[in-house]
C-alpha cells in the first residue's frame, strides 16, 4: 500500500484509490456524531440552494452546515459538534441531513471525481479508519490522504 499526502481543494481533485478526506474538528467529526444521533442518511452537497431545494421535496429533512464558517440563513443546524449533541438523542432518529461545508464536504465531492472510494476522515474515527483500511483484501494499492485545511484553501496543521 502507497501513501500518498495531498492537502486542499487541488489535493481532493488530484486523489486516487481510497482517498481519506481529512477534516477534523467540524465537518467529519459532525458527520459521524449525525449517525450516532440516529440519522438514517447524509448528503452532501456544494451550494446551500442544492440543500434547500432537497428540503423543498421533503420538509423532514435537517439541514446543516456553513459558508466560510457561518451558519447559512435557512439551515437547521450548523457545522458544530457541541450544538449537534445539544439537539439531543433523539433529535435525528431516521433522518436525512444534509450537509455542506467549505472545507471537509467539498473536499469529497471534489475526491468522488476521480477516487475509487472515499473516507471521511477525522480525530473521531481515525481508529476505525486505520482498521477498515488494513482489513481490505487485497489492501488498497494507494491511500490518499487529503488534508483539506481552512476553507479548504490554507493549510491548517490540525488536519
């Protein structure tokens, strides 16, 4: 198995195999804690209008997310671990949420275009990460590991 460190935007574009995007404080630590909270799916999208017309078919729908740090006007929730888990266990028992950031969810759509398979990768579940990726059979022959930084722009030391 090759590794291979890519960072940002320009990084997710350029991953190949399995690409682990890595967004640790919000985003994939966000991700996660959704499904943990009982959501039955999450999907990502680039523009806050692809959000809100999802919402349109479906009012059950919980939208969350943010702009460049800040909560989108319209947006249930925003890209926050602490406010996900004040909403409390049974907040999203069966739903769907849709999330949109500007780092960690446009990183993957950015991966999904030309990577085999793409991990959301963060602090909350770099064990699992690790153990998924060394159980494979045959294991993967590379790993991109993209570090996507602030507002997927500058590098961050943290991702």
């Amino acid at each position: 198995m090759r590794v291979v460190r890519e960072s940002l935007i320009e990084g997710a574009q350029r991953a190949k195999g399995v690409a682990v995007v890595i967004d640790v404080f919000r985003a994939f630590t966000v991700t996660p804690l959704i499904f943990h909270l009982g959501a039955r799916k999450a999907i990502f999208v680039d523009e806050p209008e692809q959000a809100f017309s999802l919402k349109s078919h479906d009012p059950d729908v919980i939208l969350a997310g943010e702009v460049d740090e800040q909560l989108i006007p319209g947006f249930d929730l925003g890209n926050s671990p602490s406010e996900i888990l004040h909403k409390g266990e049974r907040s999203l028992v069966g739903k769907v949420v849709v999330q949109r950031t500007t780092a960690g969810v446009t990183g993957v759509l950015a991966a999904v275009e030309k990577a085999e398979e793409v991990i959301l990768g963060s602090y909350v579940v770099a064990k699992a990460i690790s153990r998924y990726l060394l159980s494979r059979n045959p294991l993967p022959e590379v790993v991109t590991l993209v570090a996507m930084g602030r507002r997927g722009i500058n590098r961050s030391p943290e991702d």
